[in-house]
C-alpha cells in the first residue's frame, strides 16, 4: 500500500459547510477548485478525489447543480449518468486489476449538496479488514500521492474509459 498521509477531516466538514460548491467550481473553470480531470463532456465530468484512500478513486457529477440522487433527474438524465459510472468503473478495473470496483452516492444538504457518484478501485491481496468501509475510511489517512502522479492516474483512467 502507498504512503498515507493525516486527514483534517473537522477542517473537510467546516469547509463543505461554508465554501460554495466545489463541484459548480470546478465546471466553472475556478482554480480554487481544480481537479485532475478524466473526462467530461456537455452533461457531466469525471475527476480524480482530491483526498483519495485508493489509488484512482474518482468521481462522476453532472455539470449542472443538482442536489437530488434521483428526485433531480428524469430517467433518461439518470440512465445516462448511470451509464458514465459503469464507463468508469470499467476503466477503473481494467486500468487497477479491481478486485472489487465501489460505487456510492455521498453528498449531504448539510455540505457538498451537488450529487455525484464515488467510484473508487479496490486493489487485489487487500486484508479483508481493511476493505468496505475501511477501504474508504479517511480517518485512517489518505494517499500521499504526488500532482504528477495524480496527473498520469487521470490520463490512464482517461485512456481506458469508453463512455
């Protein structure tokens, strides 16, 4: 496993509380929220977590500000989405050798309200333990992994992915 480096996860949950969407940041171009990208197109974008616990860990958001897992969208938006996570994971799995490929929706209406999707690749030979929630978890440290890296991570999983 990589190096991992200490979470201020109280500082996380102060700034997704107070800061204006990351998400609509982002799609806005404003580098105080820039991203590695993977992909992204007139409907959604997909990029790299800023905080990843596994390697490739990436996440899938429409472009427009919608707060609703389901209740925001009508069934051919949904579909679609549902279609670029597949996409992604897929890549993901194929770029990583994924044992297990996690998908989840997290967000509150508390802090990061933007829906979007977290997929993230589970290495192989990963302890039981240490899989799930574990796998996920934050407060046992993030990867310290270099920009260039991060950068490199996004093109490969950029390279394998057919939308």
């Amino acid at each position: 496993m990589s190096e991992r480096r200490p979470f201020d996860l109280e500082g996380y949950v102060e700034a997704i509380q107070t800061r204006p969407c990351f998400i609509c940041g982002l799609v806005a171009g404003d580098p105080a929220f820039a991203h590695h990208v993977i992909y992204e197109d007139e409907f959604a974008i997909v990029f790299l977590n800023k905080h990843p616990t596994l390697r490739g860990y990436s996440l899938v958001c429409p472009r427009d500000h919608r707060e609703q897992v389901t209740g925001d969208f009508d069934l051919p938006d949904y579909l679609r989405l549902q279609a670029l996570v597949h996409a992604v994971g897929e890549a993901l799995r194929r770029v990583f050798a994924a044992e297990r490929v996690y998908v989840l929706s997290l967000g509150s209406q508390q802090g990061n309200r933007h829906v979007h999707w977290h997929v993230a690749p589970l290495p192989p030979g990963v302890p039981l333990e240490d899989q799930q929630f574990a796998a996920l978890d934050v407060t046992r440290g993030v990867l310290a992994i270099e920009e260039a890296e991060m950068a490199d991570l996004a093109r490969r999983i950029g390279a394998g992915l057919r939308p």
